[in-house]
C-alpha cells in the first residue's frame, strides 16, 4: 500500500511540475520575445522526465522513460489542439520538445550510470 501511495506522489509531482514548468516557460519566451511552442515543449519535457525520474518510488530510469513516451503522445494531442499562427506548416516546436525529452533521459541515465559506479567502488 505504501508504496502505491508513493507512485500516486509521484505522478501528483509530475504532473504539478508539468503545469508549473510549461507556465514558467511561456512567460518567459513571451517577455524575451521568443518562439512560445518550443520554449514551453523543450522546458516542460525536460522536466516532466527529470521530475519522473526523481519522484519515481522504484526502477527509476523505466519510470522516466515512460514519462518520456507518455509525454510525447501529450504533446502530439497538444500540439494539433493549441495551435498559433507562427506554428502553421511546421513541426519544428514537437521535434524540439521531443530531442528535450531524450536528452533529459540520457542524462537519467548517465546520472543513475555515474552513482552505480560510485556505489559499486569503481572510478
């Protein structure tokens, strides 16, 4: 039971930086005069992985990359649904966000890498 209640907190975590990471980055993109959709895609898949992997109460690096797969189908939907006039005819924003998502994964796991070498002894 316990650990369910620690998967439901990390999902309550994700998807609460998710909101605050996607807000924070449009506003910034919007006062630095910036292209809005991959400002917010980039910073919000870069978040949504790291905060999965973080939050996640065991196998962490599978949890991320669930993050990473269920956010891409999100963006998909979301990218056809909030679509502004400087995003006609391009799926640049969606791509940017996607290659966001896999580099935060790969720092996942070069991070977890790193501490099971540290764990283990190892240089």
């Amino acid at each position: 039971m316990q650990q369910m209640l620690k998967l439901l907190l990390s999902i309550v975590i994700v998807v609460i930086t998710f909101i605050a990471s996607a807000t924070l980055a449009g506003m910034m993109a919007e006062y630095a005069g910036w292209w809005k959709k991959p400002v917010i895609g980039g910073v919000a898949a870069a978040c949504v992985v790291l905060s999965g992997y973080m939050s996640a109460p065991w196998h962490r690096l599978y949890y991320a990359a669930a993050w990473l797969v269920t956010g891409a189908v999100v963006a998909a939907v979301m990218s056809d649904i909030f679509m502004y006039a400087e995003d006609a005819n391009t799926s640049v924003p969606l791509y940017i966000t996607y290659a966001s998502g896999v580099v935060a994964l790969l720092f996942c796991w070069v991070w977890e890498r790193t501490a099971v070498r540290q764990t283990n002894g190892a240089s």
